[in-house]
DNA sequence: CCCGCTACTCACCGATTGGTGACAGCGGGA
DNA sequence: TCCCGCTGTCACCAATCGGTGAGTAGCGGG
C-alpha cells in the first residue's frame, strides 16, 4: 500500500477551495450540457470541442464520452433542447394589432424573427453551422433547429391562409433567408452588402427595408 | 564525399516519377496560390491550413511562409485575385432585354447573381467564411469580396437611378442578403427555411420568388 | 570547372486535438 | 463488514497543428 497522506500533500492546492463538487451525476450532465450551450453561443463551432467543453465543464472529458456518448450525443442534446426555444418566444396576443390579412402577418412575423435572432446567440451559431459544414452531427442539429422554427411559424400563423397566386413558401423562404444572413452578418462583420448593421438607427433603416419587401409581395 | 547513390536508392519511389519539379520559384508560387483556392473552394476554410496547402501544391509549408509570410499573406493574395472576379461576370450586353426600369435592372442582376454564386464555390466558401469568423484575414478577405461585388453592382448598374421614396441600399442590402443564404443553404444542406434547394425545379420556384419580392418593391 | 546563390527539403519543436484504459473514492446492498 | 458499482480523475496515446533552423540540390555566372 502506498502512502495517502504524502500523495494527498502532493496535490496543488489541496484543501484550498472547500466546495468539492458532490457527486451527482444529474448535477454534472446539466453542467455538461450548459457548458456546452455556453460555450457555442460564445466560441462558436470553432473551438467547439470535446476538450474545450470538458474544461469549461469544469469536469473530466471521459464524463462526456460516458454520459453523452461522445460530443455526437453532446451535440443531439442541444438539438433536443431547442425545442423549447419556441415556447418561449410566442407573444400571447398580437401586441395590440389586429393581423387582419397575410401581409399583416408576415410583416409582423419578419420583425419578430429579426428581433428574436438577433438576440439569441446560440441560434445564430447554429446557423453559421449549418451553413460552414455538412455533416452528420451538424445535420441532425439543423434539422432541430429548422423544426423548431416550422413549429414558430405555425403557431404564429395561426389559421391566416397566404393570398393565391403566390407561392408563400418560397415567398417566405427567400424572406426568411435574407433575414438570417442580416443577423449573421451583423455579428461577424457588422455590415453586408454595403449596409453597415451596427447602430439601432441601422437596424431601423433595414427593418423598414425588410417591411416594404414584405409589403411588396402581399400588400 | 557521402555515397549519392545508395542515398537516391534509399528515396522512395526514386525515379519512379520522372517529372521532377523544375526549380522555378514563380510556377511554384502560382501552385501554391492555386493549391490554396482549391483547397478553400473544395474542402471549406475548416480544414484550411498551412500543411493542407502544403500538401496540396506539392511543396514544403516553408515556401509558403517564404513566398507568402504565412496564410495570412496567401489569403491576402486570394483576395487580390479575387479582382478577376467581376471582369468575368460581366456580360457584354443586357442579354437582349432592355432594362427601362430600376426594377428590370434589380430583376436581373438578382438572377445574375443568384446563378453567380450558384456557379462559384470558392466565394461561397469565403462568403460562409465571414459569417463564421471574425478574425482579421476573413476581415481583409471580406473586404475584397465586398468591394468586388459592389463593383459589379456598379459596373452593372450603369447610369440607371434608383426610384425615389426608397432606401434603395438597404432594400438591395436584404435582397443580396437572401439570394447569398440561399445559395449557403443550397449548398451546405439543400434547403432553406423548409423549401428544397437542389433539383433544377426548385429553383425555377425560388428564382419566380425572387422575381416576384424585386418586381414587389421595384414595381 | 567550380563556386555561390537560390530554390527547396527535412527534421524537429511545443501545443493541442480526440480518444482510451486504469485507478481512486464514496455509498449502498448483501 | 465486506464488496460491488457508480462517479470522477489522471495518465497516456497517436495524430495533427503552426512554426523554425539547418542542411541539401541544382542552376548560372565567373
């Protein structure tokens, strides 16, 4: 048997900081997961590793291999978390506006996006992702992500049906892109196209850009 | 003194290619740029680097910081042949159309763009680039994309005014901003926002879409 | 013919990556 | 009380990264 006493003295610090963690797995996988959502939404998908999570985890990386499988499994329970995004962004009334016709609607709704992108980080992320790489693991997110979007929509639209004549889900579509790659390009380079997209007055001038294309198509 | 020939046997595969490099420090300098553009273009900035270079164009990462100082200098270089970009994309006439209105001439370059950048991976990879980073040789490389497409834009523009009672640069700002997501979307997963990027006939429906947002705003 | 300049290659460095096996320590059940 | 299982830690692995210093190979001019 060795000695306990000389290994324990050999420790950095030992004794140093009085909160040892508890063990309790539940406690640590929420850690696990937090970091990791913290840590995509501040880093990005850069730096987003098994090594980078574990240390901002504040844990051993072997806990992520065990209790997610691998940074697959890490990155399938972010997926899964998302499904709670839409829940908390739906307003419970229209904000005092009667959304009388589609076009009401999707102005609304393209403001709305807009807002609710640009401050979610982590959902911008996602997004860069999605759009820099192809495979498997980001496939699988994407896919969480564009469901949960979908269901936003959905619930939002409520039982407004889009005028005839126009195909609404390229409409959107189209819509919905140039929205994403504002956000997008407001938080990396603060510009696209010309257009800077740094100060709130910025940020008026496209909305009012953005609500006049709205308007172009549904009147 | 020391026994060449025993050292050439020990080569693998000596003499087996019988093209040997030609020492010509300007054909490697231009390998080396094209190694690079075709890595970026083929295999996406997330495996950019200096022995991935390197190992494309054949050569030593040595050369690379000798002749380039580094990636920095070689992603310089990227962007300054980036230049070529618009004088390739613009065509001679209109394409038989005359383009009375601002909103003829925007129905077009966004078509034109759209198939442009449809057409170019390495600018959507450097486009996917921005997005994703911010460091400071995306910001330089960003800065010539930008400055090449707002080039184009002009060149392209020609001397026709834009309507008045319309932000035109933020209006054209959201347009450019949903025709690059689309081809990144296209390009990365397919789809975008729930509609489907890939056959021939999608497209058709996208670029109707578009058509319809520009004649929307433009009338 | 040889020498020197230059294009080029190689070997090595420390750091970091994803991944795995072994071990320590606590706690509950037999 | 002993022991097994679960939680957590640590040490180590091969591979790759960017980066550098030293040395080789070949062409051209004297």
């Amino acid at each position: 048997m060795l000695d306990e006493a000389v290994k324990l003295e050999s420790l950095p610090e030992a004794g140093g900081e009085p909160e040892r963690r508890v063990r309790d797995r539940g406690a640590t996988e929420r850690a696990i997961l937090a970091a990791a959502k913290g840590l995509l939404a501040e880093e990005g998908f850069q730096n987003f590793g098994i090594n980078a999570v574990a240390r901002r985890a504040g844990c051993d990386k072997q806990l992520i291999y065990r209790y997610y499988g691998g940074l697959d499994g890490l990155v399938e329970a972010i997926g899964a978390d998302l499904g709670t995004w839409v829940k908390d962004r739906i307003p419970e009334d229209t904000g005092g506006m009667f959304l009388l016709t589609y076009g009401d609607l999707m102005e609304r709704l393209s403001l709305l996006l807009l807002d609710a992108l640009r401050n979610d980080p982590l959902m911008r992320r996602i997004l860069a992702w999605e759009i820099s790489e192809n495979t498997e693991q980001v496939r699988r997110l994407s896919e969480a992500r564009s469901k949960a979007l979908a269901l936003w929509l959905e619930r939002m639209r409520g039982s407004l049906a889009p005028p005839k004549g126009v195909d609404a889900a390229a409409v959107n579509a189209v819509i919905i892109a140039a929205i994403q790659h504002l956000v997008l390009a407001a938080a990396s380079g603060g510009q696209c196209a010309g257009l800077s997209l740094k100060t709130s007055k910025d940020w008026e001038k496209t909305a009012t850009a953005l609500k006049r294309i709205v308007r172009g198509v549904y009147g």
